[in-house]
C-alpha cells in the first residue's frame, strides 16, 4: 500500500516537471515580456533595466533552474502588470476559486447521484423522464449561455440574486470566505449552478447506467432472494458498487471544475484565479499564465492521487491487487 | 396429512415482450414433502430457473405470474403484496443460484452480508448474529469461521464462496431450500463436495430442496424424486429410481438414454434430434412432437394431460388407455 502510494507520488512528480517545463517555455515563446511592461517612450536604457532585474537576459538554462527553484517554493515571480508577486496574487483568489469550485461539485455530487439513483429505480416515471431530458440540455449548453441565462432569470427578471461579484466577504487569516454572510452565499448560488450543471448531467447519467447495471447483477438478485428490504438492497448493496466509478468521473472532473471555472468567473466577474488568468491572457502577463498552469497541473495530479487511494478504501478486491503487487 | 412444504397448482407465468406473450411456464404442478429433495431437469430454456424465481416470488417484469396457486406449508403465497413475499424470502425459502462467483456482494465482507441478512429476519443483537454466523460458516465446512467471518468474497475459491451463499440462503432456517444449478460452475470434485453439503443440510433440518439441473448425475445422486421440464410443462415426474430405470415419456427415454454408464456395453449414446421450441414458437399439441420417435396424429393438435402411471406421472398420449389403436399404429 505504502510503495503503491510512493509510486503514484513520483508519477505526480514526473507529470509536475513536465507541466513545469512546458510553462517556462512559456516565457521563451510569448513574445517579449518586457514590451508588455513598459510604454512606449521609454528609453533602452530603462528597458535593459527592466529586462536585468526581471532576470531575463541569464541563459536559458539558468532561467530555468532558477524558475523550477522558485516554483518548487511556490515563488512565482512578480506579475508584469499588477507589479506584485504572482504568489500573492493567486493566493489571495484561490479562496474564491477553491469555494465556487467545491460548491458546484457539491451541488453536481448531491443532485447527480440523487437523481441518478431516481431514474434508474424509477426508470418509467415521468419524473425520470423529464432528468433524462434535462440532463440533455445539461450536457449540451455551453456554460455561459447557461451563465447568462440565469442571469437573466434571477437577477435581472426577478432580481432575487446577484448577477456578479462575491458579496461580502469574511477574512480568516489569508483566507477570505464568502459563506459566512448573507450576500456571499447568495452570490454563489448562480456560479454554484453555472459551474456544476455540466458535471450533474454527467453524473446523473452515469449514476443511472450504472445504477441499471448493477441492479441486473446476480449479486442484487441473490441480495433480494434473500429477503433483505428495498432499501437495503438499493441503498445499501447497489448503491455502493455504483459510487466506485463515480468516484473516478467526479474526481477528476473536480480538476476539470476549476479549469472551467475560467468561464463561469468571467461570466459573473468572479474574483477568482481563472479571472486572473483571462485577465493575464489580455494583457500577456506569463507569469500568472505560466504559475496558473502549474497550479492547476498540481491540483489535478493532487486529485488524480487522492482518488486512486479513494479506490482502496471503496473496492477491497484493489486493495489485495496492490498489496500483491507492490 | 400434513400440508406438503411446497404446493404448486397449474403455475403459469408469462413473458410479455413488445410483439407477443411468451409462455415460459404452461400449468405446472407438484409437491415437495418435508425433508424430500425434488430435482428438476430439462434442457436450457425448459423453465427450471423460471419455476424456482416463481416459488420465491422473484419473477421481474416483463415476467409475471399469469395463473395457478403456490402453497408454502398450506399458506398461498403467490398473490402476496411485495412487503410480505420479502419476508418469507430468505426466511422461509432460501435460494442457492448457479454462479457463486457473482452471487456475493464483492464490496463486503462474507460476515457482514451474512449478519445483515440473520438480523433482517431475526430480532438477534449484532453479536449475537455474528456468533450464529461463524456457526453457520462452520456447519457448511468453511474452515477458521471465526478468522475467514472477516474475509471478503474475492479472498475465496469458487467451491467455498458457493458454500458462503449456502451459508446465507439457510441462515433463518428455511423450510424450502430452491438450488438453481448450485454445482454448474463449480469443478466436478467440488460439485460433490457441493451436492453432499445440501443433501446433509436437508437431511438435519428437516428442509425441502428443490433442485434445479441439467445434470441427470446429480439428480440420481440427490434426489427423492425427479420432474423432467421440457417448454414449460412437467413431461413426467415420479420417485427417481423409477424415472432413472425405467422412463416413460419420450423425452425422458431420450435424457435417460443420452447418460453414459460405466457398466454399459460399448455403443453410441442415445442423442435426442432437434432442439427444445423457443418459446415464440411452441408447436400445437404436445410441445415435443416434431422431435419424437412415437409421435401420431393425437400429439400434432391435442396437448397430453400428466396419466398416472404407478408412482410416475407422465403427460403423454402414448400412455392414455383410450385410444390404443394410435399406439398400434406408431408400433406397426
């Protein structure tokens, strides 16, 4: 368990330095930073300058090693156009980011399982019919159609929510929240759906094949042959060897969450890192697009680790699998 | 006389599909006496496993019960609303079915589905249930119960996971054991091992069996008496020596015949031509005409009723008294 665990780590670790070199290349390739800082009177003399303290006249070589260094700490360098450093900047949005990403997949787990297990037991009900059909819509409008479509129900039609920001925040410590006042909760239920909508319709979906499944299994028929309650068989026995692959589809489309959160904080000018990210996109700041990348390679790899542990804890046939091999 | 465990009357059940209804079972009927193991023979698709689901109550849609009565100790149960039918399964029929290695919920331990389903059907603490479950395991010859009780079913062999499932179809006594070819999947030395296991259950307990199998060996072996199912119809049922030594209906000759003997002198084994009607397309009259040897005019329109033959029941116009000359005619 414990060398399978070593294992996958390194893997995290090799796909990092691959993700790492990619975002220096970065640097290299997106034109002169230097252009981007300065207007257009200034001198040479000023730009070299400029150039020398943003290190960026070393060897390549030695930019790297000095870029892996820094990033390892999670030192990122100064933005070219907010003049702080990338790590300050991040830090200070990832609160916003990690918050409406955690709640859209909270929203997309809790829905999509349920109305998952809803229409693969009530397979001919009207009602499941209508999540079939829904999911359709779900699964094929882009996100800030959907964004500005709530939008324009709740917040301009009916005005009941807001159409953009994060509400009043509270700080504890380096991290702001939103969920201890009235106007930062409100403010994330239309990100919130925005956000997770994709995912519940994924899920949901495959909560239901799966669900439909296992129900066919000889291990159910023999669950009911043997007099346990419905409950026990649906919630108890198939509902579990359901979750095994959904564990896998919703884990990873946590990373896909934050990653797309780019849209949704664009559409409700949520002062997350993927606005940062568009933000820095417009204006050529490569070291909050080469840190985003990176930051958002780490959570996806932290991810991908966690849920194969996850497997283990759920599925005890993995567990003497690795045993045997490692 | 004390009511049979088991009672089925003129059982029917239905298929219904999108274009028709199939018939899988046409009016069956039998009995199983306490303590007696009934097996069930018959090609695939003959309607054993359909008979079994049937007595547990266990038909899915499209399938349902279109007729007849089942009685468990003198009580009808086939008409039961689904809460109480989910309380004689498991408690008083328990069922065995064919492939152990996906019968157990591969998530969990062997102990806890077995605990689970004890106190789903007994008022037992936890505890308690957990002693009666290492019992149990130690009474169908599972080896260190106390140790393996934590054990999930992948940590298994095939013989022993299926005697797991046996442990937990018997765990609230049953009155009627249903084993839906228990040994097909298993090796032929654990199918032995296997066979015995139900035998001595039935035997301690007093439990009717009610054996589902293609295989005639463990019929012989097994049971008290034997019903051959050809289309959804008993063809002859009586005590299985008579049934084994000297078959009556046709089919049965030819299922009797197509078992090699050791003691047998040295010639082909009997094959029966053709293969068993689907269900979309069961012939008029006996559903067995176009593959047998005595076939006359009767079998093509008139369905044969069971005669009673001595301790053998037989549905077969070649054994109605009334109209010899037909049985003359096919002889000539």
């Amino acid at each position: 368990m414990l060398a399978f665990t070593l294992r996958r780590a390194i893997q995290a670790i090799g796909v990092m330095i691959a993700v790492g070199i990619i975002s220096f290349s970065m640097f290299r390739f997106a034109g002169d930073p230097v252009n981007q800082i300065v207007s257009l009177d200034t001198s040479f003399a000023e730009r070299a300058e400029i150039r020398k303290s943003l290190g960026l006249d070393d060897a390549v070589p030695i930019q790297f090693l000095r870029y892996f260094a820094n990033a390892a700490q999670f030192k990122f360098g100064v933005s070219y156009q907010f003049r702080q450093p990338v790590s300050n900047l991040l830090m200070e949005r990832m609160p916003a980011t990690l918050e409406l990403a955690i709640c859209a997949t909270i929203f997309a787990m809790v829905f999509g399982i349920l109305m998952g297990v809803y229409s693969a037991l009530r397979r001919d009900s009207a009602l499941a019919k209508i999540f079939q059909a829904v999911s359709l819509i779900g699964i094929s409008l882009p996100t800030f159609l959907i964004g500005i479509l709530l939008i324009y129900l709740f917040s301009v039609t009916l005005g009941w929510l807001p159409s953009f920001g994060r509400g009043e925040v509270v700080r504890l410590g380096w991290w702001t929240t939103g969920l201890l006042t009235l106007s930062g909760l409100k403010a994330l239920i239309l990100p919130s759906i925005t956000l997770g909508l994709f995912q519940l319709t994924l899920i949901m979906r495959l909560v239901r094949a799966e669900m439909l499944e296992v129900l066919r299994t000889d291990y159910i028929r023999f669950a009911r042959a043997r007099g346990l309650t419905t409950r026990a068989v649906h919630f108890g026995h198939a509902l579990k060897n359901t979750l095994v692959p959904v564990i896998t589809v919703a884990g990873l489309q946590f990373g896909s969450v934050i990653a797309f959160a780019i849209i949704t904080e664009t559409v409700f000018q949520w002062p997350g890192m993927g606005l940062l990210f568009v933000q820095a996109v417009q204006n050529v700041d490569i070291p909050i697009m080469a840190a985003y990348l990176l930051m958002v390679s780490l959570i996806f790899v932290t991810i991908n680790l966690v849920v194969d542990l996850l497997y283990t804890i759920v599925d005890p046939r993995l567990r003497s699998t690795i045993s045997r091999a490692a | 006389m004390t009511n049979p465990v088991l009672s089925v009357r003129n059982l029917e059940v239905e298929f219904h599909t999108r274009r028709s209804v199939l018939h899988a079972i046409n009016g069956i009927s039998f009995d199983i006496a306490k303590g007696e193991v009934l097996g069930v023979v018959g090609e695939s698709g003959a309607g054993k496993s359909v008979t079994g689901l049937a007595v547990i109550g266990l038909i899915d849609p499209p399938g349902r019960i279109a007729g007849g009565e089942i009685y468990l100790s003198g009580m009808r149960i086939d008409h039961l609303p689904p809460e109480e039918i989910r309380r004689i399964r498991g408690k008083r029929i328990g069922m065995i079915f064919q492939d152990p290695l996906t019968s157990l919920n591969p998530l969990y331990r062997i102990g806890d589905q077995i605990i689970e389903t004890i106190r789903t059907h007994t008022n037992l603490t936890e505890t308690a249930a957990r002693k009666r479950a290492i019992d149990l395991l130690a009474e169908v010859g599972i080896p260190a119960p106390e140790k393996r009780i934590d054990a999930y079913p992948h940590e298994f062999s095939g013989g022993m996971r299926q005697r797991v499932v046996i442990a937990l179809a018997i765990c609230a006594e049953p009155e009627l054991i249903i084993a839906d070819e228990p040994t097909t999947a298993l090796d032929v030395s654990v199918q032995a091992q296997i066979i015995s296991l139900i035998k001595r259950l039935g035997r301690d307990h007093g439990t009717a069996v009610m054996l589902v199998t293609h295989d005639m060996g463990v019929i012989a072996e097994t049971s008290d008496r034997v019903a051959v199912m050809y289309s959804g119809r008993i063809a002859e049922i009586g005590p299985v020596q008579d049934v084994v030594q000297n078959p009556l209906h046709p089919y049965a000759k030819g299922l009797m015949g197509a078992i090699p003997t050791l003691a047998g002198e040295d010639k082909r084994l009997v094959q029966i031509p053709g293969s068993m009607p689907r269900l979309s397309a069961i012939p008029q009259g006996c559903p067995f005409n176009p593959r047998c040897g005595f076939v006359f005019d009767r079998c093509r329109v008139e369905r044969p009723e069971p005669i009673v033959r001595g301790t053998q029941a037989v549905a077969c116009h070649l054994y109605d008294t009334a109209p010899k000359e037909a049985v003359k005619e096919t002889a000539a």
